[in-house]
C-alpha cells in the first residue's frame, strides 16, 4: 500500500485553519479563545499576526482543494 506524504506547509495551514474555524465556533458563543490568550486584537500585535496567519492559511489551502477537486480519479465502475 502506499502511503501519500503531504507537504509540512500544508499540515501547517490545515492546523491553523482548523485552529481559526474553532475559534469562530467559540465567538458564535460569545467567546473569543486569541484574544483571550494573547490580548484584544485592537491592542497585541500577537493577536492580529494570529489573525493573519490564519487567513493566509485558508487563502493557501484553496490550490490543494482545487487540485483534489479537479485531480482525475478512478471511478468504479457501475453495472447495471
């Protein structure tokens, strides 16, 4: 079997996309986890850098999705 490797870049993005939905997920209840451990956005540069690399992760994780969206596959076949 053989085992795919993926790029440290994109496990990285992966982990602070998944870091930043969480964080969203906990605003909806009134809870902001950054600005709870680093600051309020308006003041720590911490947060904002926080902030920023979360969104370029998600700007980032768009090319592997296209390329798994649009990579051919094989499909199985279907009998009727």
């Amino acid at each position: 079997m053989e085992r795919r490797t993926t790029d440290p870049l994109t496990i990285i993005a992966m982990i602070l996309t998944i870091i930043g939905g969480i964080n969203w997920l906990l605003v909806a209840f009134g809870f902001n986890l950054v600005e709870a451990i680093f600051g309020p956005a308006a003041t720590s540069i911490l947060t904002k850098l926080i902030y920023i690399l979360v969104g370029i992760s998600a700007i980032y994780l768009l090319y592997p999705l296209y390329q798994m969206l649009t990579s051919p596959r094989e499909r199985p076949v279907v009998r009727p």
